[in-house]
C-alpha cells in the first residue's frame, strides 16, 4: 500500500499543474473574452469589456461561414465514410496470416509513411486527374490514412479465426464475414479512425486552398482563415455601418473562432477517450 | 503447430485458391496506393525536367541537375535551409523532454480530480487547427496582449512577437509546445501505466523517496519508449510544420521564419516554378530519410530498441 499523506512534493507539483492549467486556458479564455467585448479588451484580465452580444449578431449573418460550415460537413462526412470502407477492405485481408503477397504490399502500404512524391507531384497529379475545383480532390488524396490502415490491421490481428470458422462453413463470403461479424466487435476501433478522419477533414484547409476555387464549396476553415489570419474585412462579411460600429475587426475574428471552433470543443470531452485508445494502440510495436 | 505452418506456407505459393476475394478487397486501396502516392513518387522526376502542364510528367524535357545547380546557387535555399534545422532542433530540444516531465508529474498528481482535468485540457489544443490558434496567439502576442503587459508590468520594453525576426522564433517554439506537449505525453503515461507497481514497493521498503523513485524506477522503465519516440522525433527534425508557419508568419519573419516547405509552396504553387520546388522538395525528403534511418541506425547500436 502506497502511503496517502500529502507532502511538500504534492503542493509543489499541484502548483505546476494548476499552473499549466492557466497556460493551458488562457488563450482560449481570451478569446472566448474578446468576442464578447464590445472595445478594445486591454490587460490580463479575462473579463469581457463592455459586454455586448453585437459580435454574434454580426458573426451568425455572415453567409459565407454558414457556407463552409455546411461544406465541411459534407466533407467530413463523406470523407469518413469513404475512408473507413476503403480502410477496412485493406486492413481486414492484410491481418489474415496466410495472405498471398502480404509481405509485398503491407511494404507497399507501409513505404508511403518514410517516402513521398512531395507537394508539387501531388498537386500535378490531381489537376492532370480534372479534380481542381471538385470536392473530391478534398477526398480522395488522403483517402486511406496509412498510420490507421496499420492501427486497424493490428486490432484484426487480435481477433481469433475460430470467430470466423462457423460462418465460412455455412459458405459465407469474406465480404459477409467482414460486414457481419468483424465489423461490429471491432466498433472500439472503429470508432477511433472515425474520429481521427472526422478530425483531420474538419480541420483541414490547405487541400481547398490550392484545389477549390468556387466560394460555394469553400470549407469552413479557409473561410475563418480569410477572416482570421488574412484579415480580409470582405470576408468578414462587414458592411459600412457595421465597419463603424465595430472599432476593431479582432472582436470580429475572435467571434468567428468561437463560433467554428465550438462543435470541436463541445464533443470533444466526450470523444476523448477514443483518440487516447487510438494513439495508444498506435503506439505499440508491431 | 509448426507443422501447420509450414503446410500452409507451401500451399499459398502454389495457388491463390481460396483467397480470390480477400485479394479482391485490396484493389481499391491499392488503385488507390498507386494513383495518390507511387504517381507522384514516379512524378518526382520533373526535378530533373523542365515541367508543363502541356507536356506531363512524360513529356517534358530533360534538363538533368539544373535545378540543383540553381538550388545550391541560390542564398535564399541557404537560409530556408538553415531556419528548418535552426526551428527543428529547438523544438526538439525544448518540446522533446516536457511531454516526459509532464506525463511523471501528472502520474504523481494524487487528487483525480485535478489529474482528469489537466490531461483533457492539455490534449484539447491537439484538435484545433493552427487556423484557430493563429487567431489565438496573434492576441496572446500582439503589442498590447497579455504577454507583453507582462513584459510591462515587469518594466521591460514590450518585443513586436510577430514581426521581428529573432522573437518570432520564440513565438514559433513555445506555441508547438503549448499545442503537443499534452498530446504528446499520452504515450509516455500509457507506458507509465504499464510499470509493474512491486518495483515501487520495493523501492519504498529499501526506503527510496518520491524523487529517487521517479529518478529510479520510473525514468529508467520509461528508456523504451522513450528512444523510439526520440527516433522520429529526430527524423523530424527537417519536416517543418508547414501548418503552422504559413499561419503565424509573413513577410517580416522570412529571415528566420521561411522553411523548407513554406518556400516550396511559394515557389511551386504561387510562381509555377514546379521543377525547382520539387527538386528543393525532393533534397529534404531525401534527407529525412537519411535522418530516420540514421537516427533508428543510432539507437539500435546503443541498445536493443529500434523502430524496425
């Protein structure tokens, strides 16, 4: 038994944690201050500074974030889905033993993580392809994640063939057997390259820089980087009088990241456990 | 058992008999595979051509190293060059041990409430774009931000974070660290996790205290882990963070700012020069190759752990 009494140690190391604690939160505290500020916030305080909503008001009418978001989502969920079935019909014959030519294509899977054509290939590849300007170029570059190929081989790995033994005598296909009875004991790790690819499209925005032209499909990141990084006051979809009103466009761009970074950080507490199971099993050697 | 194997080896070289549909399964990822990646590998050869659209990867003419010539003739490769290592190492000297400082402490944090909270707080800035943290840090830094009311209070003369060379690089290193160092823990604490409590209790008995413990039994069980992530750690020493350079700098912090792969942007996507940028492209991924393989080389001859 591990003695409990609380020593100089544990205040010691209690105000490193509350103190990274701080580190942690106050810029986004900030933030989350700012845009609800209605002058110039000053000092360390964390306290809005002329309280208004005005921000929000501003923020929610302007269409082009409303724009992105719908096409993020659209992404994301295409993404998601069109991944996790390529992933799974890579990852379910490559965890079986006797797989002819395993070893020469789990090295041509595995190759890609050390080695790649670079940005310029890649960009040449899906303009020769016709995709500029398509949703697809968003999609299909990135379609199989090749650290979670290898994560969800490794889960497949675990499950024993008896599982499978029953259905292949009735004559049930690989494809049944995958669908059917692999798919859902494997939901935990499922669910991790779900969150992983709905993470990485959610968060993505150099794909649509260089490959989306149409302000229709622009997606929600790119839009906020306009507003956020670029500080483009037509992005921020400000018109004369509210240019007036608004003394300073940082309110305005604290606004718009609370407002895109919100869905993130609301299911995130709960979704957490997923990605710490992920990176874990990740982690472990082969 | 073993008899079984080998029986089954013997049979899968001579037919695929049985396995027709798994093989099916693969195709689209490998199309995939091909179309995505070796494509593009294959492509890396307009390093050597004068590239156009026209043309294609096959057609466009040979133009042997010139664009490395002209690569290694150019200062400005020079400088990119250097910032890459320059921000590469830092953060690998700075970022590198507090996600294993951080993970032993937060082991020892004996209030589960705290604990809980700090770790989720801490993993939260892995899920926000470097878009959204821009946002953030271009107030955390800015003239009048916190930072430098700080630097006031203290009655220093506040430093311009964002456009001043020098300062930038401070800028750069500890919004990595503010953004990885909880991310990074979980592997270090998973490990910890795994640490067998007896060698605790026995070190308790032999009377050891809370830091010879962690000094002891902890750091030491950690070694494994560890020296694989200082393995890719180190190879990614000339993998800049394309997302979060192209995001907090601009023109003003070129001189320390501008890497490898901001400038491969800029020189690819913004002025069409695509041969010089992939060539500029292809030499880091060379190098980083080297680097992995180097750095994994290293740390089998030390010890037993490798990657591969």
């Amino acid at each position: 038994m591990h003695v409990r009494k609380i020593g100089l140690f544990d205040i010691i190391n209690t105000a490193i944690m509350l103190g990274i604690l701080i580190i942690m939160l106050y810029p986004m505290l900030n933030v989350l201050s700012v845009s609800f500020s209605g002058v110039t916030k000053l000092g360390l305080g964390l306290l809005p500074q002329s309280f208004t909503l005005k921000n929000y008001q501003i923020v929610f009418n302007n269409k082009a974030l409303w724009i992105g978001f719908s096409n993020t989502l659209v992404r994301v969920g295409l993404g998601v889905f069109s991944t996790l079935i390529i992933t799974l019909l890579m990852a379910y014959p490559l965890s079986k033993k006797a797989l002819p030519f395993k070893k020469v294509i789990t090295f041509f899977v595995v190759f890609t993580m050390f080695f790649n054509g670079g940005l310029i290939p890649n960009y040449i590849v899906v303009r020769s392809l016709g995709l500029i300007d398509s949703r697809l170029a968003l999609i299909l570059p990135r379609l199989v994640d090749t650290f979670a190929l290898i994560v969800m081989r490794n889960f497949l790995m675990t499950i024993p063939d008896s599982l499978e033994e029953a259905a292949k005598i009735d004559g049930a296909s690989y494809f049944t057997i995958l669908f059917k009875i692999i798919v859902p004991i494997s939901i935990p790790i499922i669910a991790t390259v779900v969150l992983w690819t709905a993470v990485w499209h959610w968060n993505s925005w150099f794909d649509a820089m260089i490959y989306i032209q149409s302000q229709s499909k622009q997606v929600l990141q790119l839009i906020l980087r306009r507003i956020v990084i670029e500080g483009t006051a037509s992005a921020m979809s400000l018109s004369m009088d509210d240019a007036n009103t608004v003394a300073n466009p940082d309110m305005i761009k604290a606004t718009t990241i609370i407002v895109s970074t919100l869905p993130i950080v609301c299911s995130y507490p709960f979704l957490q456990k997923y990605f710490v199971k992920g990176i874990i099993v990740g982690s472990v050697k082969e | 058992m073993k008899q079984t194997l080998l029986h089954t080896k013997k049979l899968h070289y001579k037919s695929l008999k049985g396995y027709e549909q798994l093989l099916l399964m693969l195709v689209p990822g490998i199309l995939y595979y091909i179309i995505f990646h070796y494509v593009p590998i294959y492509g890396i050869i307009i390093a050597f051509k004068n590239f156009s659209f026209r043309r294609g990867f096959l057609g466009s003419p040979w133009v042997g190293l010139a664009h490395f010539r002209l690569m290694f003739d150019n200062p400005s490769f020079y400088e990119v060059f250097g910032n890459t290592l320059v921000l590469g190492l830092l953060k690998l000297v700075i970022g590198f041990p507090i996600p294993i400082l951080f993970a032993i402490l937060i082991n020892e944090i004996r209030f589960t409430k705290i604990k809980k909270t700090v770790q989720t707080v801490s993993y939260l800035p892995h899920f926000l774009s470097w878009i959204v943290l821009g946002g953030m840090f271009f107030q955390i830094f800015s003239i009048y931000g916190p930072i430098n009311e700080i630097i006031r209070f203290f009655g220093g003369e506040p430093i311009r974070f964002m456009t001043e060379p020098k300062p930038f690089r401070i800028v750069l290193v500890s919004t990595y660290v503010w953004k990885s160092m909880g991310w990074n823990s979980i592997v270090y604490l998973a490990a910890i996790t795994g640490i067998s409590p007896e060698l605790y209790e026995a070190a308790m008995i032999d009377g050891a205290n809370r830091f010879q413990r962690m000094w002891r039994i902890t750091l030491p069980s950690l070694t494994p882990v560890i020296t694989v992530m200082l393995i890719l750690a180190a190879g990614q020493i000339i993998k800049d963070d394309f997302d979060q350079i192209f995001n907090l700098y601009n023109p003003a912090v070129y001189e320390t700012a501008d890497v490898i792969s901001t400038y491969v942007y800029r020189q690819g996507l913004e002025m069409m020069n695509y041969s010089y940028a992939a060539a500029v492209d292809l030499f880091k991924n060379i190098i980083a190759l080297v680097f992995v393989f180097g750095t994994n080389r290293v740390a089998k001859s030390m010890n037993e752990y490798g990657i591969w």
